[in-house]
C-alpha cells in the first residue's frame, strides 16, 4: 500500500478524493515501477495543489481578473510531468520510463513550455474557456465520466448537461480554430487555414484531395484537424495529447477502461448515476434475492455458453487481410495468423504454421529484474508501460487442427508518423497465463504499450500478460493497447500467435 498525501485541510482532502487516482495512474506511465510510481505522485500531486491554490487565488497582473489555468486534473497531471522533468534533471531519470526520458528532450517536450503561441492549439483551447467549462470538457471527454456523474461533481443540473457539453464543445472548437490561425506557421498552411475550418465543421464534407495530402504530411494542421473535428475520438485523443504530450493516448485509454470497469461495478439508475437506491429503505432485501437469483441464471447461462464456444472453431479457414491507409479512424484490420520464430520470417501461412508445430509445453510470462528495455537501459523494477520485457515457452499445437484463439486488431488512430492500435485475443480455452506475438511487415516500432508487457525484436513483438491480468477464462478476452512509429506504409500486423499456437484473425 503506497504512502498516500496527507490533505491539510477540506479542500485538499477533496482534490485528492477527485483526482488522486487519475495522478497516480499517469504517474504508472512515466515511471519503471510501482514505488517510483507512487512516490512521483505523492511529489506531484503536493506540487500540484500548491498550483491550484496558486491559481485561484491569483489575477493576471493589471487587469483584474482571474488568470487563465488549466482544471484541475489536467493540471496536477502536467505537475506529474514536471516532476518527472525535475527528476531527470537532478540525476534520478533512471527512474523514468526511457521513452518518457527521450521524449524530455524533443523539441516536443520544449512546445509544452516554451512561447505560448508555438503550444499545441488544444492546450490553448482550453486554458481559454471558463474553469467550469473546461473542467466539463475534460471530465466527459477524456476522464470519460458519465455525464450525470460529471454534472453532480460539478453541481449542474443532469437535465441539461447533455445541452451544455454542447455548448462548450463548440467553444473548444471555436478557440482551437483561433488560436490555429494566430499560431506562427507558413503560406501553405495558411492558405489550408479557412478552408480546414470549413470542411472538419460536419462529419459529411468532403475533404479535398490536395488538403488530404497536406494534412498527411503537416503535424501542425494535422494537429489543429483533430481539435476542430466534430465530437468524437479523434478530439478526445486531441486533447489528451495537446494538453500531456508524452503518454496522452495511452493515459486515455487507461481513464477509458477505468470508467468501463465503474460502470460494470455498480447498478446504475435511471438518469445514470451509480450505487443503491435511497428511496425505499425496505427494497435491499428484495434487491439481495433478486441479485441471487440473477447469478443462478447467469451461472446456467455461462456454463451452456463455454460448453458451445469450446465446441465451435474461432474465424473461418482463410483469414481475412486488411491494410491500413493513412487518415483512417478506428477500422479494424488484420492480417493472417501464425507463428514464427524470433529469426525466420516465412511468407506463407503454411509454412508458419509448420514452423510453429511441434514446439514445447507452456510457460509462464513473468517480469525479470534487471532486464532492459528497448532503448538498452537497465530497468531494475519493471512495470507494464511497455518498457520491460516477459518470456513464456510455447504451447503445443496441432498444425492441422482448428485455431483455439481468435485475435481482433483494431488501428484506433493513425498520425502521419505513428499511429495507436488495440489487440484483443480471445481463447476457446482457459489460460493462466498469456502471451502473444506477432510480426509487423512494415518496419513499425513500438513506443508504448500499456496492460501488457512489450518486447520487440526485429519486425516480431512480443505483449506476455501484466501481473493484474494473468489469465483468460474459457471463451473470455484480454485486450491491450499500443502506440507506434511508422513511415511510408502502415499494413496491419501478421502472424498472430498465443503462447506459441497460432490464431484465427476477424
């Protein structure tokens, strides 16, 4: 149990209960461990509340008013950032994630602090609405709260919340569009300028092509593109990378499945909000038999629904091949399965899944101390952020048999030098614990990968289960997400393989 801060008084003691967890949780990204996650947000989060209180206390020298600031977790998570800044600085970086450490050197760290103009548009954008706008904003698009739960933190009426996300939507978008346009950039782009603001206001305008490839190969408009698009996940991910730079996608995502797993917790009532009734005290007892008797049925029903999955082979005898073109949003793609060995690339299928026959008796995929990462620095207390690597031996299959997994890749998101993807297996059978492979043919790099530890050597990644998720139930699902480099083509990943079996891909 971490040594948590000690709130001086209400208010903080408040803070803590709203944002402690979202600190903590990218603090885990920016670190190599557990402990130096939990000290770096303890560091943090003290930094941060002096901030806060800093913030609105103050005015903005000669004018009376108070000065702009960011919500409140976004700006306890930029003091996790910071700190992390600190610590490099003053000889404790090997603490750090290593690509965190790379990245505290770009030019791309030096954005987030350097002249307010030459920021990212949507770090801009929302330091410019109203505090309780930009809390709003943040709250239901990237901590991915329910939209009652945000109207009750925030004290706003849930009949209307709904209408008022609305409204500060189209505020964000309408200062991400100004400060586009008073950002330094070249003739090009701001001849694209008027026209961009045109084209991303509905979902159905056609985007001319010579504006396509502008945007392909321009991270300032393409950047400026994703803030001015209609709601959705690209002005999500927009936000959460404009305002945190290294680790936003990932830190979304995390905030996402975090809200998905609240949700699945609780019951929820009718205008969303989650936990017991509170009109009639005399309903807990017939809520309790009620419950019972629902678990007896789903019992019943998941017993007869492992018995048909494991009779039913997962996908078809061809699997399917889809590539991935650059500007797409969320296509699932995929490419087909089977295993290979660390030093042998066979074009073929068939020749794969000879490769694969005959290998040995399951392993167990366990972190080792001491083992280095991608960027070869020592990582003596390995986390799942994708820095530390897991082996496990293979499982034995039969070549000629139905595949026992499935394998489902989703492209999420794709820039014009990198691009976020999620793979979810699911397995006919029950497993203790997991570990899958696969081969990218286009030369992409892993940057980051998150509920699951990477490893990559040559074209071939290695993602073997975390310690909180170890295992998959008999028809059940894991899912871990990733973010990686590409250039010149991005094709779907192939050769999908679990523990060493390969896997039908849909």
């Amino acid at each position: 149990m971490p040594d948590l801060p000690t709130p001086q008084d209400d208010a903080e003691a408040a803070l803590f209960s709203e944002c402690w967890d979202a600190v903590l949780s990218y603090a885990e990204l920016c670190t190599a461990g557990s402990a130096a996650a939990a000290q770096l947000a303890r560091e943090a989060f003290a930094h941060g509340v002096r901030e806060v209180r800093a913030a609105e206390s103050g005015t903005v020298r000669g004018t009376g008013r108070r000065s702009a600031r960011l919500p409140r977790i976004p700006l306890l998570l930029t003091a996790v950032r910071t700190t992390a800044a600190e610590w490099e600085d003053t000889g404790q970086g090997h603490r750090l994630d290593p690509d965190l450490r790379l990245w505290l050197a770009s030019e791309q760290a030096a954005r987030h602090t350097g002249p307010p103009l030459a920021r990212p548009v949507a770090l801009r954008g929302l330091r410019d609405l109203q505090p309780a706008d930009a809390e709003l904003l943040w709250l239901a698009e990237v901590e991915a709260l329910p939209l009652p739960l945000a109207a009750r933190r925030l004290g706003l009426d849930p009949a209307t919340a709904a209408d008022e996300l609305d409204r500060v939507r189209e505020q964000f978008r309408n200062r991400c569009h100004r400060n586009h346009l008073d950002s330094p950039m070249d003739a090009e782009c701001r001849s694209y300028a008027r026209l961009l603001d045109a084209v991303t206001r509905s979902p159905a305008a056609h985007t001319p092509d010579d504006l396509d490839r502008h945007l392909a190969g321009c991270a300032q408009c393409a950047e400026a593109a994703a803030c001015l698009r209609p709601p959705g996940a690209a002005a999500a991910e927009a936000l959460a990378d404009g305002v945190l730079g290294w680790g936003g996608l990932a830190y979304l995502e995390r905030r996402r499945r975090a809200s998905d797993a609240r949700l699945g917790a609780g019951r929820h009532d009718g205008d969303g909000a989650t936990g017991p009734d509170h009109d009639d005290p005399s309903s807990g007892t017939e809520r309790k038999g009620i419950a019972r008797s629902g678990l007896l049925v789903a019992a019943v029903l998941v017993s007869a629904l492992a018995l048909a999955v494991s009779l039913m082979p997962f996908g078809g005898d061809t699997p399917d091949e889809r590539v991935a073109h650059p500007g797409t949003d969320r296509r699932p793609v995929s490419g087909p399965g089977a295993s290979l060995p660390p030093d042998a690339f066979p074009d073929t299928p068939s020749a794969t899944a000879s490769a694969s026959a005959g290998t040995s008796s399951p392993g167990t995929a366990k972190p080792s101390p001491g083992r280095t990462s991608e960027t070869g620095r020592e990582n003596p207390d390995p986390e799942p952020q994708g820095t530390s690597s897991a082996t496990a031996a293979p499982e034995t299959t039969d070549a000629d048999g139905p595949a026992g997994c499935r394998i489902d890749y989703d492209l999420v998101h794709q820039w014009p030098d990198g691009f976020q993807s999620t793979v979810t297996v699911t397995t006919r059978e029950a497993v203790d614990s997991w570990r899958v492979a696969f081969t990218f043919r286009d030369g992409q790099r892993i940057r980051q990968m998150w509920d699951a530890e990477a490893t990559q050597r040559g074209a071939q990644v290695t993602a073997a289960a975390p310690d909180y998720n170890t295992s998959i139930p008999a028809g059940g699902k894991a899912t871990f997400g990733f973010i990686a480099a590409w250039s010149n083509t991005n094709a779907p990943p192939t050769a999908f393989t679990l523990n060493g079996r390969p896997c039908a891909t849909g």
